[in-house]
C-alpha cells in the first residue's frame, strides 16, 4: 500500500500510465484496464490517492514501476492546492479578465520566443514559421523552464524582450511534463510579468490537457507550440494569393469603370451638346433670365412697397405739421364760433319771446289797465290810500288817473 500525489496523469482509452509522488520522491505506475474499470472517481493531477498493487520491473526501459490493482483518492496534493489558491486571488484581481487581452499583430516582423534552446518546441515553431511565414524574423531568448531558477530566468526574459520593443509578438512555452516539471510556468512572478508586458504573449505550456496559470494570463493559449507558431503568423502563400486575388478584383473594377465612362464619353461626344456647343449654356442663359425676372420683381415689389412706406410717413408728418394742426384749429375755431353766434341769436330770440311773453302778462295785471276802465287811485301825502279810516274830512289827497293826476279835498267819508 502506498500513498502519493497523481502526477502527469492523461486518460488514456486503455491502459494507464503516471506518476505517485511525495515529497522526497517520485515512482511511476501503471494500470491496466480491468483494473482501472473498477475506479469510481477520476483521478486528476495533484489529487493524493492511496494505492495498492506490486512492484515489477519494466524491461524495455529498465525501470521499476508498481503495478496498480486498486486505488482510491485520500485528498488533493500540496502542489495542487497552491495552483488552485493563486488561480483563485489572480483571478479575482482581474489578471484573467478578456477585456486585458491585447489581440495579435496579423502580420508581424519580428517574434521573440522563450524558451529551452535544446527543446522540441523552439524546433516545431521555427519549422512551422518557415513554412507558413518564412519572411518574419524569429529571435530566440534562451531561458530555463524547468528547476528552482527557471521562474527567475522567465520573468527576465520577459523584462528584456519588452525593453527592446521592436517585437510584435512573444512565444513562450515548454514541452509536457508533470506538474512539477510544469510549476515555473504557476509561479506568481511569471503571472504577473505576463500580464504586465506591452506585447502581445501566446502561451504554450506543457501539452493539450496541461493549463498553468500563464496560459490563463497570457493574451493568447495555444495547445502545442506547433499551434503557436500557427496563431501568431498568417500563411504567406494564402496571403499572397488574397493580394493576388484583391489586384485582379481592382484591375477588373478599374476596367469596368473605365469602360463605363468610356461608354458616357461616346455618348457626349456623339450628343447634339457637342455638335452645337451653345446648347451647354441654354440651362445657364434660362437660369440667368428666372433669375433676372425674380431679381425685377423683387425690386419692383420693394420699391412699391418703399414708396407706399413713404408716402404713408409723409402723410404721418404731414398730419403731425404745425400749419396742419393750426389750419384743423382755425377752421375749429370757425366752427364754434358759427355755432357761438346761432347760439347767442337763438338764445336773444328765445328771451326776446320770454321778455314780450312777461310784458304781456305784466300789460295784463297793469293798474293802467284797470284805470283806463274809469278807476284811479288815491295818495295822501305820497303814500296810497287803502281805507277810508286812513282819511279826514277836508284832507289833501292826490288822484292818479290814467292819463293824469289831480287834486282834492276830502268833504265827506262814509264806511260800508
């Protein structure tokens, strides 16, 4: 019985090889179908399993192995639990958020790849580029990417591919191993170096199945280094034949317009304009003249209009004049006193009627009209005599008549 860490595990279809591991040492194992069939979980990288089987020798390699009969997962590895930690904090600190992801030069100059000079995929990627793109320049920066000091070696790389700045793009990766051999690539340092670089990155670690956490931060993760090259360069025979392709599209355009307007130029030089050139003008004369009858009715309009104007303020002012005010006061003035005059004559006549109206009534109760009848009156000393107790015998009296007055002496007085 042996308890370890899964380690550079792939399920196969039938029989299965990997790795148990601690922390002082590593034995590769193997499990064969039947046996395998019998699991009831699926193991994954990092998981901590106990096993049982016998130790046998494989000859083809001359390598110890144990043979697995039976096997059933006891918890997650140390290893693995740390990936999963700082995937968790990067992720919430937005290093794997798309919106940071910067695209890729569609046709780059130069690309820089980091990785083992002595690997398989610094050859893939060079044989891939020289047949997709021959024309782009490949710079190789040799970098450690497995051991204690490959994190370090990465993040300088890195440091010194972006200083340069006369790349489009960066490669980096390594070929498949465990998780170990993978676990430079998980480091925190070389996270953040990625996703801090002004160029573009594409991420090819370890094989298909394999996700390190550059390849979460990197712009671009490609599964092998083969598909690397393949994103980060266009194939150049295709490229050229869509140039190709575009010139004959535009040479064919360019014919058909030409040949239109050849078309157009026949038939203006075939028109009745060219034989009688005058006839280009006939629109701009017609214009000429509606612009000419408009500008005249525009002016005439508004000089009636003007001389309405004035002829309105000049009677305006000529209503407002002096003289005119002092003609309108004049002829008012005539007026009232036409109507002063027929007044005053109406109103003499009306008291001339009103005065022989009262000298009629006063005619009427005159004493000299009662005198006339024979009647006269009698003063004693000035004053008129009303009674006869008011006279004495022998009395001076005076009698008015109606034409005259005459004097008498009282000889007798008899009352009634």
């Amino acid at each position: 019985m042996v308890v370890g860490e899964i380690s550079n595990f792939r399920l196969r279809p039938s029989h299965q090889y990997f790795s148990l591991k601690d922390e002082n040492a590593e034995v590769s194992v193997t499990m064969f179908r039947n046996d395998f069939a019998r699991v009831n979980f699926q193991p994954e990288n990092g998981m901590k399993v106990l096993v049982i089987g016998d130790v046998g020798l494989y000859e083809g390699r001359g390598q110890y192995q144990i043979r697995l009969t039976h096997m059933e997962p006891l918890g997650i590895g140390a290893l693995y639990q740390a990936f999963q930690q700082l995937q968790t904090k990067l992720n919430q600190e937005g290093l794997f958020n798309p919106a940071y992801k910067k695209p890729l030069v569609r046709y780059p100059k130069r690309i820089a790849v980091i990785t083992s000079p002595s690997g398989a995929v610094i050859r893939d990627i060079i044989t891939t580029v020289k047949r997709r793109y021959p024309i782009v320049q490949l710079v190789l920066f040799p970098a450690v990417v497995q051991g204690q000091n490959a994190a370090a070696s990465l993040v300088g790389r890195l440091k010194e591919v972006n200083a340069r700045g006369d790349f489009d793009t960066i490669i980096i990766g390594r070929g498949g191993g465990s998780l170990e051999d993978l676990w430079p690539f998980n480091e925190e340092a070389v996270a953040r170096e990625i996703f801090a670089s002004q160029i573009p990155i594409i991420s090819s670690v370890g094989h298909e199945t394999d996700t390190t956490l550059s390849d979460l931060v990197a712009d671009v993760r490609a599964a092998t280094p083969t598909a690397a090259a393949e994103l980060a360069t266009p194939v150049l025979a295709e490229e050229i034949m869509r140039i190709q392709q575009a010139q004959l599209r535009l040479q064919q355009a360019v014919r058909n317009t030409l040949a239109a307007k050849q078309q157009i130029y026949q038939r203006l030089m075939q028109s009745y304009v060219f034989t009688n050139p005058l006839r280009i003008y006939e629109r701009q004369i017609q214009q000429v003249d509606f612009l000419k009858q408009n500008l005249q009715q525009i002016f005439g309009t508004g000089l009636q209009n003007r001389r309405a104007w004035v002829d309105n303020l000049s009677q305006r002012l000529q209503n407002q004049s002096p003289l005119t005010r002092i003609h309108q006061g004049q002829t008012n003035i005539a007026n009232l006193q036409t109507r002063l005059q027929m007044a005053q004559k109406r109103k003499i006549e009306i008291s001339q009627a009103n005065w022989q109206r009262q000298i009629g009534r006063l005619d009427a109760v005159s004493p000299l009209k009662v005198m006339q009848r024979g009647y006269a009156y009698v003063q004693k000393k000035g004053q008129v005599v009303h009674s006869v107790a008011e006279l004495e015998v022998g009395s001076q009296v005076a009698l008015q008549l109606a034409d005259g007055s005459a004097q008498a002496k009282i000889t007798e007085i008899k009352g009634e």
